[in-house]
C-alpha cells in the first residue's frame, strides 16, 4: 500500500449506542457461485497447505478448522492476516468468496480479495467487514473482478483488538458466479445536486437506467413546462453494478427554481438553477464547530433555543471537568479546558483540531474574511496552547496528544451530564508537530493582536524544537474506552508541514533547510487516497504553493506545478466517476470518505486559484454536486441541505431519532460518507454486501457511515469558501498565480 496508511476510524465501537447488537448479517448474493473453487485446500483436509499468516496470528489446524491465536494490542486490522494468494481471476466476471467462521469473543474482520501487483497499492477487488462472535456462521461476498489476474488474494485481515484473542475459519470457497446484492432503492432513478446548479457552471446530473442507448430527457419549470430537452449519454456500470447515464445541463441557459429532469419514466427530486447555497454552507459549517464548544455554555440567543446547552466539562455536577483532568503521564500543567469536541464523543484531540484550525486560517489567508472565523479558530488554539507542558519539565514542548473519558459515556448523554473521569493521555510527536505547524500560522494570522501571535510562535519554536528532540514518541491504538486514539505512526509528513509554516512565518534558513532536505518535498503527496489530520503533507504543499514567501523561483514554480498536477488526478477521477467524485481510492472506500472527498475540492479549488482555468472551478462544482446528493445512494451528505438529505447524523445531543423533543442535527453537518469498512453491528446488518461507494446508512447507530467529526466541519467550510468566491475572487487576496 501507499506509505501513507489508510485513515484510522475516528470513533471506537465503545461508543456506540445500542449496548446490545443484534446478530451479524451473513453477507450477500443469492448463491456461492457455480464454477471450481478456485482456493487450494479450503477444507484444510490437507492441514495448512496453500495457507499463510502473519507471525501476529499464528496458525494451525484443529478440529477440523483453521485457528490462528491473534495477538492484541496496538495492531493494524492489516498487522495479522490469515491469506492465499496465486488465485486466477477474469475481468468482468463475478465471483463469490465463502468461508465459515467463529471467534472466541466478537470481533471484526476485514474481508478482502485483492490483486496482488508488482508494488503496492494492491487494488482491492472485495472489502467487506464481517462480524464474527462466538456462533459459527457462515459468510458470502458477491464482486465483479475489474481486471484478469493470476495473482489474486484473499486475506483476512484479523489484527486490531485490544486483547488476544482466538479466530477459527473453515470451508473457504471462491467460485465463479453468484448474484450480487441489489442497492435498496433510494427516491428517483435520476440523482442530481438537490440544492441545485450555479447557472454558469457546469451542471450534471445520474441516470440508473438499465437501457444501454441514449436516452431522451427534459428539464422541466415547476409548472410542468418543458425548458430544455437533449439526450443523455451511457457511461456503463457504477459501482453497485447498475448502469448509468451521465446528463449534460451545462449549456443549459435557463434558471429557476423547483426544476426537475424527467428520463426512462423517471422524474427527479427538485432542484434550482442559479443559486449558489455555497455561502451560506461555509456559514453552517463554521456554526456546527462553534456547537462543539466545550468548557463554555452554548448560549440560545447565538445557536438558538434548540440547540443551546449548559457548559460541558466545567467541572458542575456530573462533570468532573478539564480543569482538573487525571494525568495518565507527562501531562500539561494547570487547565485544560475549552476546545471543540472532536465529534459524537467528548474527546478532544490535538491531532484532528489542528486539521481543522489550518482549514480555518487556511481560508482567512485567502482573503476570505468570514465573520466568526479567527474568533472560532482562536477558541480551539488557546486549547491547544494549553495542552503544551511547560519549561522545566523532562518532555518541555511537547504536547499532550489527547483528553477524552475514561470509559464510555453513558447512553445519550450530552457533555454537560457526562459522569466519566476525564483522562490527559501523554504526549506525541505528532501532536506536538500539529502545534507547531498551527502556531506557526496562527502567528502570521494574528497579527492584529501582537501579543497572541507571539504566543503562538514561542509555542510553535518550543514544539519544533522538542520534536527534534524527541522524534518518535508515538500515541498508542489503545487508550482505554472513552473515545479515540488516532494514533499516527510515520511521521515524515508532520515534521514537513512544522517546517513549512515555521518558514513562511519566519523566513528563516534553518526552516527553509528543513523543507527542501524533507523527502516529501519532492514526493507524490497528491495521491487517490487523498489526505487528512494523519497525511499532511498536501497541507504544505499547498501552503508553499500560495502564501507569499522567498522559496527560491523554480522551485516555487515546480512547488505549484505539483498541485496543478494533483488536481488533474482529481480531475481524472472525477470524469471517470459516473457521479463525479474526485476521490477514486486504490484501497477502497475509507471511513470519513467524504472527508476525503472535500480535502480533493480544497486541491481543486487551489489548482483554480494558481491557473485562474475554468475546469477546476468545474471540478469543484462537480464535488459538491456529488456530496449534496448526485451519488449512488442519491442522498445529500450534508443536513439541511437537499430535499432528500442526511437528518440522524450519530450524537449524543442531537437524536431527533430517538427522542422526537430533541433536535436533529444542525443545517450543514456533513456525515462520514460511505465506507467499505463497516465497524459498527448496525450499519453490518443493514449495509451487508453493500459496494463501498454505497455502503452509507442514515441512522443515528450507523457511526461507520453517519458520524461527523471537525476536521471535516472545517474542510467543509474551506471548500465552499473556494467555491462561493471563484465566481468573484476575495476583496484584496493576494494569493495564487498573482503572487
């Protein structure tokens, strides 16, 4: 796989509503196929013939069964497998890969058939997770191969839990044939941009139709009349197997609103023409985080009555507080208050705030001067400021990597009646490089207020300065219960992007060194799988591409190139995607993949500001169409924002759901995305045998699929600031190609 790893999930199962889970699902399709078994030795009559595992799942045959005794702790689902490889397979066919198992306590498997390629990544042919408990259950998966091999595999990817346990497989088949799942059906057959179109954009809308010839369509005023018509032009299968067509409005001079497109007998949702909703999302996005506050009461007169809610963790009854937090080692000193909750529960973490305060002042230093902003990016620096130990103790500028509970809060609690015991966990080097690279920019940022820009430069030295020091103090994948761990293990991307903010507020040599000498600044940091708070060396690259600096001519020109070169990847994907999404991962679908998909609109919508060409802007409208609704589960990911969008967004505050007197979530929360990683017994029973680009659940348990987190808040606002001022670029920027 690709050096950087796939994205961790940013919520644990502990967290999960249902205390109980009903019975796994047993996958999908209607037969286990009808050709040859294409695995050696399935039955493992022949003992462990034809099988291989990895020193962490040992294992050997019993009773009939493989069993492997997996070992626990701060493993990777893909640290201990279970596989065969050298398998045959033809493109275009479908297949079914069978197997039988149990686990001695209830785990998830990652279930995969991959082709096995010269280097990684290996293009994943089948991602599925299975639940596996005590019971022994049979599983099948139905896919299509995309390509002919002899070097397929299928690996079961076991590692991951936090304590040792014992997994048993038997009567492992893959065979040719077998009938795959079909999608639920999801309103109209014709999936379009539910808040609508910019009237001079381009403008595309999805028909899942079984017809394989064009097709007629019209576009159709509120009153029924017919205002444009044309054809529509097969684009082949998406990734649930259905075909599609693609629809080209772009020409299409009409405006108006509540207009419908009508083809193959189908009629689709209401969607306007000529109005940019882009403003006004970057404003919701920016109020979901001001939502998240912690440590202060979040007061009706400013989110209003339904959403207001006494101060969490300030230390009232049941809280215990972050004032006075337990320190698991080499904790900060005094309080730790303040800061945005990370998502659903009550942790605050470095690593995933710093992702979202560069997107803040990111989009301030384009020239985008949003009220609110700096006020709710210094709302979560001054935590971060905070979670630095101070001098004189033996890891002086380090940061602490996170706060969060002890163990699980109690079902639907909000933070101010959360009784748990809060824990300050030890520092990281990635957060405090995370520190290092905001502060760096907070200081050029601030610098209206002197005083706390050169508080958050000292921060971001004593932070540099302790990194080096300290270079490979990692968070552990195992921080008990009450929330996260996001822990990142390779960490050549965070020392790149401290020492790129570093130069820019700086200008100083030793800085500059350190960008130019890192291996990454010269690497593919544009990649399919995109970026995030774990993969931030797009951030640099980004920030050397625009923020006035002295990098050295050519290279700032070869700097620039790189992300007009990685937004032409994204552009590619995009036109591939029958539904236009710029995010084509080699790995499969990976949890928060909207996420991803907005970080591919913030390259896009910068490639726009470096060339001033047309296609970028395009590509970001295309982005957004997808999220807003032109997607295989023809669904806005985004609440408040499409006539059929997402609404029950996993919370502990807003379960409308549950408790109709309680609200639902606010305008502009944007949900996780589809994912071809399913963690949670909700979205594994509903979702099973679900492709990855649909592998979406709108449920309030569905945290694989419907959680939201502030990072993606954040690049949210980020992306429609780039939109909402392509049209008209910001008042006094001096950013991009002018520079």
């Amino acid at each position: 796989m690709h050096r950087r790893r796939r994205v961790t999930l940013g919520v644990v199962a502990a967290v999960l509503l249902a205390p109980a889970w009903p019975a796994p699902a047993q996958g999908s399709g209607t037969a286990e196929g009808s050709g040859r078994n294409l695995v050696v030795n399935g039955s493992f009559d022949a003992g462990t013939q034809g099988w291989g595992w990895s020193p962490t799942a040992p294992a050997f045959v019993a009773g009939g069964e493989l069993c492997a005794d997996v070992t626990g702790g701060p493993l990777n689902p893909w640290d201990a497998t279970i596989s065969q490889e050298g398998l045959p397979l033809t493109g275009g066919r479908t297949y079914t890969l069978a197997f039988t198992a149990r686990a001695d306590r209830p785990v998830t498997v990652l279930t995969k058939v991959m082709t096995v390629t010269a280097a990684p990544p290996y293009p994943n042919q089948l991602v599925q997770t299975s639940f596996v408990d005590r019971a022994t259950r049979r599983y099948s998966y139905v896919f299509t191969a995309d390509a002919d091999s002899t070097a397929a595999a299928v690996s079961l990817q076991i590692g991951g839990q936090p304590e040792g346990w014992r997994f048993c497989l038997d009567d492992v088949s893959l065979r040719a044939g077998g009938q795959p799942a079909t999608p639920p059906r999801s309103g109209p057959r014709i999936h379009v941009a539910q808040t609508g179109y910019p009237a001079g954009g381009a403008k595309h809308a999805t028909l899942v139709s079984g017809r394989g010839a064009p097709l007629a369509w019209t576009l159709r005023s509120a009153d029924g009349a017919t205002v444009a018509a044309g054809s529509t032009v097969p684009r082949g299968t998406d990734a649930t197997g259905r075909r599609v067509h693609d629809i080209d409005l772009s020409a299409v001079a009409v405006t108006g609103r509540g207009l419908t497109l009508v083809a193959d007998g189908e009629r689709s949702l209401p969607f306007d023409i000529g109005t940019e909703p882009y403003g006004r999302l970057r404003a919701d996005a920016l109020s979901l985080l001001g939502l998240q506050r912690s440590g202060t009461p979040i007061r009706a007169d400013v989110a209003g009555p339904r959403y207001a809610r006494p101060a969490g963790h300030a230390g009232v009854a049941p809280n215990t507080g972050d004032a006075t937090v337990t320190c698991a080692q080499d904790c900060p000193a005094g309080d730790l208050s303040g800061g945005w909750y990370d998502g659903p529960d009550h942790g605050k973490y470095v690593v995933t705030g710093a992702a979202a305060v560069t997107a803040l002042l990111s989009l301030h230093e384009r020239g985008d001067l949003a009220p609110g902003v700096l006020d709710e990016a210094r709302w979560e620096l001054d935590f971060l400021l905070r979670m630095q130990l101070p001098p004189g103790t033996a890891s002086a500028g380090m940061v602490a990597h996170m706060i969060h509970d002890e163990n699980p809060v109690p079902v639907l609690n909000p933070p101010d009646r959360d009784p748990q015991r809060r824990i300050a966990y030890p520092p990281s080097t990635a957060a405090t490089l995370a520190l290092a690279a905001t502060g760096a920019q907070c200081a050029r940022v601030y610098t209206a207020d002197p005083g706390f820009a050169a508080r958050c430069l000292a921060a971001a030295r004593a932070a540099w300065a302790a990194a080096l020091a300290h270079p490979d103090v990692y968070a552990s994948p195992w921080t008990g219960l009450g929330g996260s761990s996001y822990p990142d293990m390779t960490l050549a991307d965070d020392f790149y992007w401290a020492a790129t903010e570093l130069y820019l507020t700086t200008g100083e040599r030793p800085f500059l060194d350190a960008v130019t000498g890192s291996p990454e600044h010269t690497a593919d940091v544009f990649t399919a799988d995109g970026f995030s708070w774990q993969s931030v060396s797009a951030l640099a690259r980004l920030h050397l591409a625009t923020v006035p600096s002295g990098l050295p001519a050519a290279d700032l020109a070869r700097v620039r190139a790189s992300v007009v070169a990685g937004a032409e990847r994204y552009l590619d994907a995009q036109q591939r995607d029958p539904y236009g999404s710029p995010y084509a991962p080699a790995a499969g679908y990976a949890f928060g993949s909207n996420g991803q998909v907005l970080n591919a609109l913030v390259v896009l919508g910068t490639a726009f500001d470096l060339t001033r060409q047309r296609r970028f802007r395009d590509g970001l409208l295309g982005g957004f169409g997808y999220l807003l609704g032109r997607n295989p589960v023809n669904t806005s990911y985004v609440t408040g924002y499409g006539s059929r969008a997402a609404r029950n967004q996993f919370s502990n505050v807003w379960i409308h759901q549950l408790d109709p007197r309680r609200p639902g979530a606010p305008p502009g929360t944007v949900a996780a995305g589809p994912t071809a990683t399913l963690f949670d017994w909700m979205s594994g029973q509903r979702l099973a045998g679900c492709a990855g680009a649909a592998c979406y659940l709108d449920d309030l348990q569905s945290v694989s699929t419907n959680v939201f987190r502030i990072d993606w808040q954040a690049a949210a606002a980020w992306a429609a600031s780039l939109v909402a001022t392509t049209w008209t670029p910001p008042v006094g920027t001096t950013r991009g190609a002018s520079q």
